[in-house]
C-alpha cells in the first residue's frame, strides 16, 4: 500500500507542478493580453473623441457656408448678381 501510494506521489507531484506553471503562465499572458486591449481602447477613445471634434468643426463650417449673407455675397461677387431695386419688383398674380 506504501509503495502504491509513493508511485502515485512520484507522478502527481511533477503533474501538480506542470499544472501550477501552466496556471501562473496562463494569469501572465491573460494580464499582459488585457493591458494590450486596455491600450488600444484608448486609442480608440481618443480617435473616436478626435473625429467628433472634426465632426463638430465640419457642422459649423456647413451652417456658415448655407447662412443668407454667406450666399448672397458669392452670387454677387462670382456671378455678379445684384438684389433688384423694390421699383424693378413686379408682383405676378394668376
């Protein structure tokens, strides 16, 4: 019965150790692969606040490029277009 349970000892001893690196090796590379992804989620924060930035910027130019005085000053000034005078206004009624 000694000698059945030290045969069992000499294997599961060196089993236990194998399975107690492979354990410590798998936590390391878990924590080294999450400090990875950590990294890259805020470099994908940061672009993400970056075009939204842009995005922003690209709204306001938009608004002023469409605003009445910003057209009326390119017809005028590109296609020499000029507002009637209230006289030359002819109203139109069916």
């Amino acid at each position: 019965m000694i000698a059945l349970s030290r045969k069992v000892l000499v294997i599961a001893v060196p089993v236990l150790w194998v399975c107690a690196l492979a354990s410590a090796a798998g936590a390391i590379w878990a924590k080294h692969r999450s400090r990875e992804m950590f990294i890259e989620l805020e470099r994908l924060n940061t672009a993400r606040d970056d075009l939204e930035v842009e995005w922003g910027q690209l709204q306001l130019e938009q608004s002023a490029w469409s605003t009445h005085a910003f057209v009326e000053n390119v017809a005028r000034a590109r296609l020499h277009m000029a507002t009637p005078a209230p006289q030359d206004i002819e109203i139109v009624r069916p």
